[in-house]
C-alpha cells in the first residue's frame, strides 16, 4: 500500500499495483460504516422486540460486503445466506426498505413478508437471502447456468458460511459448475464459527479455499478484514468466471463481532479473542489508518461522517417505522396459486 498521486486522478492510495482514487476510498469507507451503523441500529430495535424473528447481522464483516461489490459489475447476480443485510446494502438498495423490512411493513423490500433473513431486490440482481444452510449455492448454480446459456456476460457470486460449506449440495453444485465452466464465484465467509462451533470442530479440512481441489476449481484465501485486498482479488476471481475460465473459490477470512443470531450468549468463545479481532482487525480503522497515513482525511472528517452516517439511520429508522403493516389480504399474494385456488378459501373471497 502507498499513497501517491496520480496524474489523471489525483491523490490516492496504491494497493498491489491497482490506484484507488480518494473519492472511491471515501465511499468504500462510508459503505463499511453505514453498514456497521445499520446493523447496530437493528440491534438496537430488535432488543426493544420491533424487529422479531430470526435476525443475523454482519458487523465485522463488512469488509466482504463492500469489497466485492466494488469489485462487481451490477449486473451480476449475487446470492446470499440469511446474513444479508450488509450485502445488499453494499448492492445499493434502498436503506428505507430494508430497515422496514427489518420491521415487517409494507413498505419492506419484500413487502415485509420475508424479514431479515429474504431479502431480495430482482432490480438489483439480488436473489437473497435464503435460510436453509447452503440452499443458495445449488441456487445461484442455476443462475450462473441461465448465464452461461443466454451469453449475457453476468458473473454470479455466491456467498457461503464456514459451515454452509460442509453441505453435500455445495460439491454436487462444484462440480456441475466446474463441468460446465461455469461463470460463478463461490465466496466462503470464513467467519470462524457456525453457530456455536468452531471452523476446527466442524471440519476436517479448515483450508475452506481447498475444498475445490478435487473438481478442478481453483481457489484462494483472501484477507477478508481488508477491504482493499478483498476487491484486488475479488476482481481477479470474477474476471476469471467472466471470461470462461469457469468457476473459482474465494475463502475470505474474518470474524463476526456479534453472536450468530440475537439470541446468541456466544459463550463459546472468550471475550478476549472478540477483542483481538475489534481492536486489531477491524475493517473500518484499518481503511480509515491507511487514509489518514496517505493524507486523504483527518480524524476530524471521519468523526463527522460517522455523526452523519448515525443520524441518517436513526432517520431511517424512524421513517420505517412510521409505514403501516402489510394489509392482511397479502397473505395471499405472492404465493403458489394453486394452494389459493383449491386449498384454502380466505375471508373475502367471492365465489
Ligand atoms: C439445512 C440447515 N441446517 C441447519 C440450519 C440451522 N442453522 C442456521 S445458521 C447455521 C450455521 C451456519 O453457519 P455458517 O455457514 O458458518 O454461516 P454464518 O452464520 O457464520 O454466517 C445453522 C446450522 C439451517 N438453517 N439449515
Ligand atoms: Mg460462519
């Protein structure tokens, strides 16, 4: 990493040989931290029970969120687990939306009818959010197969957990992918723990970046509390898809902050090594250090977007909560016909 000037865009910082120009680190930076706002106004809300139901959120891995959305075409298809918010904030969608989807309104980017763990925005190219542990990979198989057929160009990046990887469906989905030279990226977010256990309880080969050996796809592990690194190697991988060299497998190595779901005492792991990833790995501080050390802002700057950012999300939140609940006709909306049509007759229907 140096920081420099360059002569068609000014200051900057270099990273592996890649310029970033001040204006882009400023909004990855702002990205990173609107996120981490985001999830902890979430927190907050769901500890005064307006957000119910399952909810995960990502604070500390927001790294990987915005470093492969800069790294992304929008155009490109993206998939995730039920850890979602981060991802599709990176993607751009409507904060307003998704805090009310948070909150189970009508307004919700899914009507509030999928809540924290079905996020979706079809605009975007976003295919979820999807709870069932690994569902997404067999998923955004099928998506990076429509790809391949229709010649469109698109890239999927499919998201995974160090557990979701242990799932008999991702490797049927490694090899069809690698079979057929697929355009997909397999991103494994190595946050150390599924649940309550362990990467080393689970598994047998903790190198997750390995796990595509034996279909032939190549794989790496990136250092996924830098955003910088993620979006340097990141562009690599998907250029590598793109251009039909088929699928690759990102192992990115980071740590979620909070427990797995709210309803996590985390009590498999000691305070002391939560410490050591805040204060010596944090994603945030890290980009802010090599910002301030190439000349690009001073501490003061980033203690006013930080203000900004906090009132911005409190603003958000109140807004979501001010939008009325899904009517109850919208139980049957969105849902099989079938089932309407020969199964359950509901109030107010007229035949
Ligand atoms: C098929 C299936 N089995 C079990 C569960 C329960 N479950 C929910 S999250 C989770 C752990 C997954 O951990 P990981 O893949 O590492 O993702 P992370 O939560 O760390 O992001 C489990 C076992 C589930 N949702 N689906
Ligand atoms: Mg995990």
């Amino acid at each position: 990493m140096s920081a420099n000037q360059s002569p068609e865009n000014g200051a900057g910082i270099t990273y592996d040989s890649q310029f970033y120009t001040a204006e882009r680190l400023h909004e990855m930076h702002r990205s990173m931290l609107f996120i981490r706002r985001f999830e902890e106004k979430a927190g907050q809300m769901y500890g005064l029970k307006k957000i119910g139901g399952f909810c995960h959120l990502c604070n500390g891995q927001e790294a990987v969120c915005v470093g492969i959305e800069e790294a992304a075409q929008p155009t490109d298809y993206m998939l995730t687990s039920y850890r979602d918010h981060g991802h599709i904030l990176a993607r751009g969608s409507d904060p307003t939306a998704i805090m009310a989807e948070l909150l189970g309104r009508a307004g919700g980017i899914v009507k509030g009818k999928g809540g924290s763990m079905h996020m979706f925005d079809v605009e975007r190219n976003f295919a979820g959010g999807n709870g069932i542990v690994g569902e997404q990979v067999p998923i955004g198989l099928g998506f990076a197969f429509a790809s391949k057929y229709k010649d469109d160009g698109r890239v999927t990046l499919c998201f995974m957990g160090d557990g979701a990887i242990n799932q008999g469906a991702v490797y049927e989905s490694f090899n069809m992918a690698a079979l057929w030279k697929l355009p997909i990226v397999f991103v494994v977010e190595n946050n150390q723990y599924a649940m309550g256990t362990s990467l080393e309880r689970a598994s047998s080969e903790t190198h997750l970046f390995k796990r595509g050996i034996s279909f032939k796809i190549p794989g790496m592990r990136i250092d996924g509390m830098d955003v910088l690194e993620t979006e340097r190697r990141m562009s690599e991988a998907i250029e590598h898809a793109r251009s039909g060299q088929g699928p690759m497998l990102v192992e990115a190595v980071t740590y979620r902050y909070r427990g797995h779901s709210m309803s996590d005492p985390a009590t498999y792991r000691t305070r002391q090594e939560v410490d050591e990833w805040r204060s010596g790995r944090d994603p945030i501080a890290r980009l802010q250090g090599q910002m301030i050390e190439a000349g690009l802002a001073n501490d003061e700057d980033f203690k006013q977007r930080d203000k900004d950012i906090k009132k911005e999300v409190a603003e958000i939140a109140k807004a979501a909560e001010a939008m009325p609940e899904p009517d109850a006709s919208e139980l049957y909306t969105d849902i099989y016909n079938d089932l309407i049509e020969h199964a359950y007759p509901y109030p107010g229907r007229e035949d």
